[in-house]
C-alpha cells in the first residue's frame, strides 16, 4: 500500500526514544522517508528554568537517541534557534511534505503549537503521548474540569488505558540533509559539570525502569517516605524527557500489584489536568483566597535555604542532594518546600522556579502543583494551618540520620539524637555548622497569623 507522503519530519521534544512512540509511529506509517529532528534552544549561559544539571541530562538523551537512530541506519538532524523558523527552514530546505509531533502539556509548547499549525505551509499531525488520558478526557459529569485530585483519581484509576506499541524496528531517513553536532553545555556557555549526574537516555531509562520493576515497586508504599533508600522509582526525569513510555511503564507498573504507586501517575496527570484548564497557576495562586499574600522579601534566608545552610539538618540535606545529584527525594521536596513558604515566608514562586533549574525531573506542571500544595495556595492543597515541623519530620523519616550524614558530611560524626530537636543550649550541632535561622515554633505561629489575618480581609 503506498504512503500518504514521500518524506515527512518528526519533531523530538520531549519523547526521546525509539520505543512506543506515538508521532513517531504514525509518521513512519504515513511516509517513506523520515528526518528525525531536534531544536536545541538558543539561549546562553543562564536561564530561569533550566540549569547546567538538566542540560547535561538532555546531552545524553539526545547522544543515546542519536545512536539508536543510527543502529536502525538513520540520522539525527540537529539545528539551534527559534523553534517555528527552524522548522518552517527545514521544510523548504528538504521538501518535507508534513510535520509529526507529539503534544506538549505546558502553556509554552502549546503555544508553538498553535504557531506552527497557522504558519506551516505542510500539514501538521499531532498526538497526544505523554500521558495515558489527556486533560480534556476526564471530566466532571457537567463539562468542567476536576479541581480536587480524589474524584479525579477514581475517575482516572478504571479507565481503560491504551497499550504500548513496541520499538520501533525500521527507519529510513535522507543523507543529504546538514546537521549541527550533538550539544555539550559548552553549546549553551555552561561549564563542565564537576561531579556526574544520573545517565540520560533510553537505555539508562529502561535499566532503571527494569530495577524499579523487579524491587522498588513492589514495595512502594512502604518506603517511599524514607529518603535513606532507594524507595522510590526514580523514574521521574525518564517520564519528563519521554525515554520511558508512561504506557508501557504502566502496562508494567500494574503487574506489581502497587496502587499506591498507580496513584502517583494519577497525581502527575492531575497536575497536567490543571495547567491545561487553569495555566494562570503559573503565575498565580490556584485558590484566589490567596492571592495577594504579603510574601517577604527574599535576602539572607532565601541565600541560606539555596546553599543548604539553614541549621536544620533536614532541609540542608536536601537541598545539598540537589545541588549534587539533580534529584531530591519527594518527602525531602515536601518539607524543603513547606519550610521556604510557612517558616521563611518566601514566595513559592521562587522555589519553584530554583527547583525548575536544578531538577533533572523538572515538570513544569508538577513542579507548580508541589509548590503550591505546600505553600497552602494550590489544587487539593495542604490546608494553611498544616505546617510540617522539620525536627518531628526528621523524626518520622530519617530518625537514625542517615540521609542527613550522607549530604550532610560535617554532621557524620554527630549523634543523630541532635537532628531531631533544635539545639537548645545556643550552641550548633557541630563546628562550622550554622545555627537554625529561625525558630520553627515562632514561624509557624507567624504563618497561622498571616494567612487568618489574609482571609479576614477579603471576606470584608
């Protein structure tokens, strides 16, 4: 049966890999030819949503794409500079007949999007890939979108969900067509990173996709509070940069009998069903209650929370563990974050945007919904007054101290008896270690008082 087109671009963004890839499938199936393409983006040296940890991720994602291709006896086309005229450039230049993509989920990729499907002279096919229901999918009985994530979970938790497709076997590509090399950070004019952070790509992505499988999971619900051991899947920055199929790890996921991990994929297609119906939450408090509250001016504190020296241990070690590895444990990312708004008083804003350049898993929509259910703002939010304590959380959490003492290296030798209460002779834990900035106590009464007072007036 002849193909609909004679050659026809696939443009990757965040679905590098060969494996169950929807655009990429239905572009092979419509054309003969494909160009298998990439945008690298133009900026340099410093951006507000990305860093030199995540950059370095997407170098290795794109190197192990790049070879996949070349294993099937194609060729990865790289070009740098605005999205829409990179593409419309690369039509004329090649005489592509159509354009395959996978939908993103944030306001900015849909944006180009809509750009593209005005602007191409070629026919535009997208799909949606990246989550097993898309935001328009569930819906309450009236149309509207959920705003509570529990009904939404019971809605999306029975629906049956597509199956994974395979890998992909055959691929033929022009030879012709010029292409800049793969990205090092120098690309962007970052330095060289000192230390390694996790391995980017599909193969890396299926190893920990297969260990995951064979332990973590089972036992998830168990030890995915204890930041200590590996209890979590840590498949989030796979999901995020598409070298894991959300089908195909959930097709797996399921045969380890965990819904408490089920439900966590519903949590991330929850927030990606916010920010399609409500994108001002990257801007603004999701609850209007809250908007306009009276955020303190970020200095000294705000330095010392960045840097992972505010004296409670708990919080210095996860920041420290970002800063290394890219990565910070979902518990840890809860009271890291609840400290910064209800005991520093600090925007969320701001902490989200320090996690968006420092995780190799920054999802702009769960990155948001973290935020601002820990600062009390968001969808299905904590509650104001629920403010975690980070000396009972270290209590629950790391009662020996051994997450603490790995990122925490000055306090290795100190009884970890001291991590669980504030010092309360006016002396730190151990020398060169700072004392707690603030009081948790006072903070916490100072929040309660903040947002009551918040609320008092606009119901006036």
């Amino acid at each position: 049966m002849p193909k609909r087109f004679s050659r026809a671009i696939h443009w990757f963004r965040r679905d590098l890999r060969l494996t169950d890839n929807t655009s990429l499938r239905e572009a092979c199936y419509a054309s003969e030819e494909i160009i298998p393409l990439y945008i690298l983006s133009d900026w340099n040296k410093e951006h507000l949503w990305t860093g030199p940890k995540r950059q370095q991720f997407l170098c290795d994602c794109l190197t192990s794409l790049a070879a996949n291709l070349a294993h099937l006896g194609g060729t990865l086309i790289i070009r740098q500079g605005e999205a829409i005229t990179e593409l419309l450039r690369l039509v004329t230049e090649s005489g592509a007949e159509a354009i395959f993509l996978n939908e993103d989920v944030d306001p900015f990729g849909k944006a180009l999007e809509a750009r593209l499907k005005k602007e191409s002279p070629v026919p535009i096919f997208s799909h949606q890939d990246i989550a097993l229901h898309g935001p328009t999918e569930i819906l309450k009985k009236d149309g509207t979108p959920y705003r509570v994530y529990t009904p939404y979970s019971k809605r999306w938790l029975p629906l049956e969900k597509i199956k994974p497709s395979g890998r992909l076997k055959t691929l033929k590509t022009p030879t012709s067509l010029p292409s800049l090399p793969l990205p090092t950070l120098e690309t962007w004019g970052l330095k060289p990173l000192s230390k390694t952070v996790s391995a980017g790509g599909e193969k890396a992505a299926r190893l920990r996709m297969k260990q995951a499988l064979s332990e973590t999971i089972y036992h998830y619900g168990d030890t995915r509070d204890i930041p200590s051991i590996l209890g979590t899947s840590r498949l989030s920055q796979d999901l995020r940069w598409g070298t894991l199929s959300i089908r195909e790890l959930y097709q797996e996921a399921q045969k380890c009998g965990s819904l408490k991990y089920l439900k966590e994929l519903a949590w991330r297609e929850f927030y990606f069903h916010i920010l399609h119906h409500f994108p001002d939450v990257l801007k603004l408090e999701f609850n209007p209650d809250w908007r306009g509250l009276p955020w303190d001016t970020p200095g000294a504190h705000f330095q010392a929370w960045k840097t992972g020296q505010t004296g409670f241990p708990i919080i210095d070690a996860g920041i420290r563990e970002l800063l290394e590895t890219g990565y910070m444990h979902n518990r840890v990312r809860m009271i890291v974050a609840m400290f910064l708004t209800k005991d520093l008083h600090l925007d969320w804003r701001l902490g989200e945007q320090f996690f968006a350049q420092h995780l190799l898993d920054g999802e702009i929509a769960s990155n948001n919904g973290g935020w601002q259910w820990s600062a009390g703002t968001g969808a299905d939010a904590a509650p104001y007054f629920r403010i975690q304590n980070p000396w009972s959380q270290t209590q629950r959490f790391d009662p020996k101290g051994t997450y603490i003492q790995r990122w925490v290296p000055k306090l290795s030798a100190c009884d970890p008896k001291l991590f669980l209460t504030p010092p309360v002779d006016g002396k730190p834990i151990a020398a060169d270690y700072p004392l707690p900035i603030v009081d948790h106590s006072d903070e916490r009464k100072r929040t309660l008082a903040i947002f009551q007072k918040h609320r008092e007036a606009n119901s006036q």
